[in-house]
C-alpha cells in the first residue's frame, strides 16, 4: 500500500470516527427536517459512549481487504475521545480533546498534532445532542454543505431528506437525513494525493441505544466511489460512566 494511500485511508478512517461558507438561508425543508429528528430524541441523554469496533482497510481498488484490526472508542460530551487501535501488531491511542489532539503511536513516543478541524469531527453526525437544528446545519454549513437546497427521496425502502443537493447529484457536500435513524449518509469533498475527490460516508445496520437514539453497526467510507474503510460495531454502550483519566494527556505520556 503506497504512502499517500495509507495517509488517505487513515484520514477517510479519522472522519468514520469523529463524527461540519455560509451560502444562504435554511430551506424550510432542510430546517424542518432537522428539527423534527432531534425533537423525536425527546429527553434522551447521553453523556458518553463506549464502543468496540472492528476496522477493515481495503485495497485502492476497494475490492480486497488490505488489513484489519481492533478499535476502542470512548465519547464523552461534548468534545473528549479517546481511540485505542490495533492494526496489523502496531498499537495506536488517540487523544482528542476540545480542539487538541495528542498520539501515542506503537514506538512509545507521544506527541501533539493539529487538529484537522470540523471536517476531522464528525461525532455530531452519530451524537448529535446538545444541538439546536440550527446549530448541525451551521456545522454541516462549515463543510460545504448547502441548507438552502433540499428535496426528499427513497433510499433502501425509507424516506429521507437530502440536504445539500438537487436531485440526482450525488457529488455535492450532502447529508442524508432519515427521521428516525438519523444521518445516514454524509458526502463531502476532500483534497486527496491525485487531487480533489469526494469523500462519502454511510451508516447503516442501526440499532437502539437509549430512548429515540441508535447506533449505526455498519459505518463505511468510499473515497471516489470506492470502499477504503469499514468499520463493524461489535458492542456499543451509553452513560457508562466513562473515566475522566482516560482523556488525560500526561497519563497517555506515561503509557496509561
């Protein structure tokens, strides 16, 4: 796997896992649906999420698995994570911390990196409390994607509404908004090693968590329509009273 492929796969992965110009006002469509999702959330909290996951990394074509390996996921609101992987021997943690971000790669050395910005946060598109409707499309807004363009359609049997695109586009910064499932599909468009491309994310297989929240089981990342990333939940669990001292970046120094 060539260097700007695995630097590709690996960002494709970071955007699975977060995880968003303003060009105008709200179409109605676009607001409503919005507001109708979160009002069906009702007075569910969510305080923080535990997840075991299994990541698949494809070849370029995205027909081969390439390699495979195990995640660790810990949420806490509004904006701590900590990601603990293992792929192919070599152990990864990583700290995200408001807009900070430490590694502690598989040599034991530590260091801060720069945080990729919105577009390398996407956990409002899997816990999207704490928002108003105005608030997720200001986010989705800051990745490009047009509020003021809406339309419904069909998508696997079930309604949704596509924000950010007219019919038939599928290029667009878009967000795919089912009304009970959530966001089911996210495009936006990314600088890639051979240029621009588009980047379109997928959650599927969901399944029930606490009160009118579910948990996508099948995240997958295509990058110019081919498979690079999936990722499988094996176990997910809310308000688990998760540690502080996990996202604590002295302690990751120290191996903990």
């Amino acid at each position: 796997m060539c260097n700007p492929y695995k630097r590709l796969v690996a960002r494709a992965a970071a955007v699975l896992l977060s995880a968003l110009a303003l060009l105008g006002a709200a179409s109605p469509e676009a607001r409503g649906a919005v507001d109708a999702f979160l009002a069906r959330l009702g007075n569910a909290t969510v305080t923080d999420l535990a997840i075991e996951q299994t990541l698949t990394l494809f070849d370029p074509a995205g027909r081969q698995p390439q390699s495979s390996g195990q995640q660790r996921v810990w949420l806490k609101l509004p904006r701590r994570q900590r990601v603990e992987q293992t792929i192919e021997g070599r152990r990864e943690v990583r700290l995200v911390l408001g807009d900070r971000v430490w590694v502690r790669g598989s040599d034991g050395r530590t260091y801060e990196t720069p945080h990729p910005g919105p577009r390398g946060d996407v956990a409002h598109l899997l816990v999207p409390f704490r928002r108003t409707g105005a608030d997720l499309l200001t986010e989705w807004r800051a990745l490009g994607v047009r509020d003021d363009l809406s339309y419904s359609m069909q998508s696997g049997g079930r309604a949704v509404t596509v924000i950010g695109a007219r019919s038939g586009d599928r290029t667009s910064p878009q967000v795919w908004l089912d009304p009970e499932r959530g966001v089911v599909r996210f495009v936006t468009r990314e600088k890639l090693p051979q240029g621009e491309g588009v980047l379109d994310l997928a959650f599927s297989e969901h399944r029930p968590l606490v009160g009118g929240f579910a948990m996508p089981y099948r995240q997958e990342a295509f990058v110019n329509g081919k498979l690079v990333v999936l990722v499988t939940v094996r176990s997910a669990a809310v308000n688990v009273g998760v540690d502080d001292a996990l996202f604590d970046p002295e302690a990751l120094r120290r191996g903990r």
